[in-house]
C-alpha cells in the first residue's frame, strides 16, 4: 500500500485507540450554538462522484492499476466504514463514434437512417468501464445511478458532430428519448438500474468535446417531448446541469413556468464552476449539486494550503473544473457547506473520483499505484455519516467564523458537521432541541479532517442535559455521530 494511506490508516487506527474522551484545549469559547432536531430541512438524497470519459476503465487498471490497488480505491470511494460511503454514481451517456481515450462512445454511432428509421444499437456491456464500475458501485450498497448526456450523437444535432456545440434537431427529439432510455435497458440486462436520467450537461456552453447547447425556452420544449418515455420507464429525469447555479436558476425559471415541463422534472441540478451554490434555485422539487471540482495546476494532497482566493472563474471543464484557486480539503469541505446550507441542495455529486495526472479528482491513479487527497476524506466527512434518507435541522453555531451544518438519519443517528474556519482553535457549547432528537443525555464519536487527521476519530462526544461540547481546532472539520 502506497504511502499516503498507509499514513491514514496507521493514524485512524491509533484514534480508535485512544481513550473515549474529548479533550479540550486552552480555546476561546463560543457564544452558545444550537441545534433543532425537531425542525426539518430538506431530504439528502445523497452525496456522488463520477467516472465518465472512460475514467472508470482507468479505475479497472486499464493503465496499469494493480488488481490489490483497485479494491482499494473501491473501498476509499464507496465502502461505508473505512471510505466515503458515496450513495451516488454519476454515468456518461457517450455520444461519439469512437472510442479513444477520453471519448464516451455512442450506443448507435451511426445515423440509422433518418429520426424515423428503426434505430441500430451497439452494446458492448463495457462501456468504458462504467458498467463494471456501477456494478461494483451496486455491491457496496448504491442505489442512485445517474445516467446523462453530454451531447447527442453528432447525426442529431444542428452542427453535425457531438463536440463543440449545437443544439438537437427539433425532429430528433423523439427518436432522442427512445436512445436515452434504451441506455438505461443496457444496463438493466446487466442487472444495474438507473434511477436519474439527463438529457443535458451544461447546457449553457460549447466546448472541444462532448457538448450540446439549449437555451432554457429549448430545454423546456425538449423535457416535454423526452420526459413522458423517461417517466414510462420508471425513470426521474433531471435537468438541467447548467455550469454555473445562477445559470441553472434561469433553467429552473423557465420549467417552473411551463406547467407541463415541470411534471416531468423530479430533480432540478446545476454546476457551481461558473457561479457558485449559494442560494436556492427557484423551484420547489429537490435540487443537486451534480458536478463540481476546484481548479489548480498540480496534483495537491494538502487539506489547507492556505489558498484561500476562493476565485471564480470561466475557464474550460476538463479534470480541474473552473474554479481559480482553492483546490485543497478544506476548499472542498467549504463548497459542501455552502451548497447544503445555503442552496438547501438535496444531492452532492463531486467530478471525478480518480484521474491521472494533475487531477483535481479525490485520487490520483500513478500507473499500478495510487495517491489520495484530503479532498476525499473532506467529503466523506459528510457522506459516510449523513445516508441517504437524512433531513438536514436547523442548526447555528453562534459565531461567524464557525460553519455548522446538522443531520438525522432515518435511523436515529445524528450528525454535526463543523468547519472552524478561523486560525484559532475554539470551544462549541450546543443546546440541542427537538425532543427525544435532542435535549437529555447522549453519547457518540467525534472525527476530525485536518493536516493531520483523515476523518480519524479523535474521542467521544457526551450529551449532558440537552448540551454537547466540542474542541474545534483551527482550519478544521469535526463530525459529531450521536446515537
């Protein structure tokens, strides 16, 4: 085992050994925060990664990645007792007409003939790696598989090839939809069922690959003419998976205001790279964050580098995302705050979840080794802890500078999820409300995600009469599990 995890491992392992008490340093208190069990947000559908664009083919050692070192980047990703627990898997419906590396190829690369002609489909029950993939995703307990589009085949478009643009043809649509579903029965025969479909990524730019542009009043006439097939098929089609959440707040608008496009919508998703989750989209069904990673130039492992630009930018989409700077653990750790807290999104589906080279991806893939950032172990604060099926509480810390987030699954577990963003190490003092949720006494574990520590446990958490304290060091995230 490479070193980076071995060193996460070793340091879990003498956490779990440690006494079950939760230290406190010398640290400035808090004004006293809580916590409301008792009032409801909204529903987690759960917390996702992607490997598209034959990402998932690397995974399965296509560049050398040993077979011992695939199970491990398996269980770092998907595994809900040493990894992240990821519920969601995000699949790329490819739409060219080969497939080199990083292509997603077409299940029909052909014309068959005309939008009328009977379609010819090719399966080869690999597609690039994602199949194998969803199925190993499926043993480890996955249950959301979100299949989408970055582009039609080039043959339906107005511009004649799959990448840089174009938009559907307006009598395509139809034979569109039976394609989109027909992916979905490939891989039913493989015995993985898509729950989520889309029809478009990004809608709102062309780029060099895969790419298909609609303006929200197109969109709106597309999600009617696919959504009755998608919806036959016992699938939720989502939309819209816009580059920036402003951007997908115009999308949303305009489904919102067709009322028969907005019954076919289930689930409303947009990108943060262009402008960030900050705020609700204006709709009332649930809402994802469906991809996003922070830009950068290296490979970095770092969980704070002290880059705290924050900048946001337009840049292209590719392994780095659009974000200027920014790309350590704790810039990852802020986006999820921010898009749970302040966009009240339900799902949290992170870019990819390894990639080679200078990857902004959870892992590096080196040939038969790996690396692993604390971006990972950022996000699997919060997804190994918070399953799907949770509602997210009123929660407050009482400062500014410390950003609180809490959680109840549905089966009694309750979560904390607490980012110091300050230097200075402080002291939370919580009342918890909300009932048997809440007040009286309770006891749980605390985990922390810093430079040193990867989601290791570093003590116990005790509830005494409706009040829980918790040492907070500077830069850092705690996860509180009660119950």
């Amino acid at each position: 085992m490479i070193t980076s995890v071995r060193t996460a491992l070793i340091g879990a392992l003498a956490a779990a050994l440690l006494p079950l008490t939760t230290p406190f340093a010398a640290a400035e208190p808090l004004r006293g925060g809580t916590v409301d069990f008792g009032r409801h947000l909204q529903t987690i559908d759960g917390f996702g990664f992607s490997q598209a664009f034959q990402r998932a083919d690397l995974m399965h050692g296509a560049q050398g990645l040993t077979p011992e070192h695939q199970r491990e980047v398996l269980d770092l990703l998907l595994n809900r007792g040493t990894g992240a627990g990821l519920s969601i898997l995000r699949l790329g419906i490819g739409s060219s007409s080969d497939e080199v590396y990083d292509h997603m190829k077409s299940i029909q690369p052909t014309d068959p003939g005309g939008p009328d002609a009977p379609p010819h489909y090719e399966w080869d029950g690999a597609d690039g790696g994602q199949v194998w993939l969803a199925k190993e995703a499926r043993r480890y307990g996955v249950k959301r598989f979100y299949a989408d589009a970055w582009s039609a085949p080039g043959y339906m478009k107005t511009n004649g090839t799959d990448a840089n643009g174009g938009t559907l043809k307006a009598e395509w649509r139809r034979a569109y939809a039976d394609y989109l579903v027909q992916y979905a029965k490939f891989y039913r025969q493989e015995g993985v069922r898509i729950t989520d479909l889309g029809f478009t990524n990004e809608p709102d730019l062309a780029t060099s690959y895969a790419s298909m542009r609609f303006t929200p009043e197109q969109a709106v006439e597309v999600i009617k003419a696919v959504g009755p097939a998608v919806r036959r098929a016992g699938i939720n089609l989502l939309c819209c998976d816009a580059a920036g959440w402003d951007e997908q707040a115009s999308f949303s608008a305009a489904i919102e205001a067709d009322g028969a496009a907005a019954a076919q919508v289930a689930v409303h998703t947009g990108h943060p790279y262009v402008t960030p989750s900050d705020q609700p989209l204006p709709t009332t069904r649930r809402t994802w964050m469906s991809e996003w990673s922070p830009n950068g130039t290296t490979w970095n492992e770092a969980w704070d580098d002290q880059n705290k630009a924050g900048a946001r930018s337009a840049s292209v989409e590719g392994d780095g995302g659009r974000r200027a700077g920014g790309y350590d653990g704790f810039a990852v750790a802020e986006a999820i705050h921010t898009t749970l807290a302040d966009a009240g999104a339900s799902g949290y589906v992170y870019w990819f979840g390894a990639s080679v080279g200078a990857t902004r991806g959870l892992i590096q893939l080196d040939g038969p080794d790996y690396h692993v950032s604390k971006r990972l172990w950022a996000l699997a604060a919060y997804s190994r802890f918070i399953r799907p099926g949770a509602v997210r509480v009123a929660a407050d810390s009482g400062a500014d500078g410390v950003r609180t987030t809490a959680f109840r699954n549905r089966d009694g577990r309750r979560v904390l999820e607490i980012l110091n963003t300050g230097e200075e190490p402080v002291r939370g003092d919580y009342a918890l409300r909300g009932g048997a949720g809440g007040a009286g006494d309770a006891r749980g574990a605390v985990y922390r995600t810093d430079e040193t520590h990867s989601l290791g446990r570093v003590g116990t958490a005790r509830v005494r009469d409706g009040r829980l304290a918790v040492e907070l060091p500077g830069r850092s995230l705690t996860t509180v599990v009660l119950g």
